[in-house]
C-alpha cells in the first residue's frame, strides 16, 4: 500500500495526466499491470506520483516508442537494462533512422512528381516507377543502414562514379575472350574491388554488404549494368560468384 505523503511532494494523476500527455485511464492501467504505482497517496487517500514516478513514466513511454511491447517494457525496467539517458540515447537514434528513411522517400517521390509535372508517364509507366521506387528502399533496406544509405546516396549526388568504367571494361574483355585466369583479366577484376571501395569510403562492412547485395540482387546487377554472363565471368576471375 501507498504510504501518505504531503500533496506538495508530488503530483495527482490529473496533473500528471495533464502535464504528460498520457491519459489517467492510460495511467490507471500502468497501476493495474504493476507498471508504474505512484509512491503515495494524499491523506483523502488520491494517487500522489513523485520526481521518480515521473522518471519511470518517462522510460515508459520512450520504450513503448521504440516498438517494446508493455510486459518487455516491464522486464527492461525489472531488470535495470536501462535508465532515462541510454532510453533518450536509444529513442534519438531510432528517430534519425526514421528521418533518413524519410528523405529517401522524399527524393523518390520527388523524381515521380518532376516526371508527371513534365507529363512523361502514363499511367502504366506512373504505376511501374512507383514498383520501382518501393522495390529499391525495399532492395537497399535489406543490406544498409540507414546511414550507410545516406552515403551511397552522396557519392551518387556527387557524380561520382568510378564503378562503371571498370565494368564496361570487364564486359569488353569478356566479350573479347579474356582468360579469367589473365593478368589484365585479374587487374581489372582488382580495380572493380578498388571502385567499391571507393564508393564505400575503405569500410570493410559496407563493402562487404555491396558485394553480398550484387550477389544476392539481380536488379542490383543491371542497375549497374552487369549482366548475368558478366558476373559469372567476374565470379571466375575471382574463384567463384561469392566474392
């Protein structure tokens, strides 16, 4: 039971209901489950919750913001995974993934608007591009962070693009009928890992995530104009289609 405490040392549940944003029928439920119970009780016998209450309520929240379910909020909070800083810490990084997301989709959208503004697609061509768009967030979710997204989308802005020559190079040597096992064969098949490499700024994850995504992708493979008779020629250049 509540022990009573002055009224001046705390709030009831309308102010905090007022002050916070949360309901009192939201704030009765917390006391229910056994999330939150405020620490005392007026001598009328009215729900007092003090500084820490309000702190607990605060981790509440941003832990329901982050996607937990309210028995995970509860065993967190049990357990003392966490406290409000790395709370705050975790919510504002969820945030800016959100906001990235966003801007990702508003380039797209965009694009889409500059096309139907210059009435160069049809409905059909209204219907594949937005396909498209959706296909690669979808696509570059998968194997990027969001902020990894951020810099691959600065490296294309930038116009920097030191990827296609090497692989209009390999094509033509392919097509010529270099030996895989050649050393201009094994040049160029080293220049293209340096391309990536450069796109991705020397990090060894996200070079890794590029490869794994043009092994994976076909789409990705023709966006940068790799045929599929391409990549199994690079593959033999390198030991095999994992490189």
């Amino acid at each position: 039971m509540s022990n009573p405490i002055e009224p001046k040392a705390g709030l009831k549940v309308a102010a905090v209901a007022r002050r916070t944003g949360v309901s009192v029928r939201t704030l009765h439920y917390y006391e229910e489950i056994g999330l939150l119970k405020p620490s005392g009780r007026t001598p009328s016998g009215h729900r007092l919750y003090t500084p820490v209450d309000i702190q607990r309520l605060q981790q509440i929240r941003s832990l329901q913001q982050l996607g937990l379910s309210l028995s995970a909020v509860g065993d967190c909070l049990t357990e003392g995974h966490t406290d409000a800083r790395k709370v705050i810490a975790d919510h504002l990084a969820k945030v800016q993934e959100q906001r990235c997301a966003l801007e990702r989709l508003e380039t797209q959208l965009r694009k889409l608007a500059n096309q139907l503004e210059c009435g160069g697609l049809g409905d059909a061509q209204t219907t594949e591009t937005l396909l498209n768009a959706l296909e690669l967030i979808t696509m570059y979710d998968k194997y990027f962070t969001p902020e990894q997204q951020q810099r691959l989308k600065a490296h294309a802005e930038g116009g920097e693009d030191a990827v296609t020559p090497v692989v209009k190079e390999l094509e033509a040597a392919r097509q010529r009928g270099l030996p895989p096992g050649d050393d201009e064969a094994q040049r160029l098949a080293q220049r293209f890992q340096e391309a990536v490499e450069s796109v991705t700024d020397g990090d060894t994850d996200m070079t890794a995530a590029v490869f794994k995504l043009l092994h994976d992708e076909q789409k990705a493979r023709e966006d940068h104009g790799i045929s599929e008779e391409l990549f199994a020629y690079l593959g033999s250049i390198v030991g095999g289609p994992e490189h």
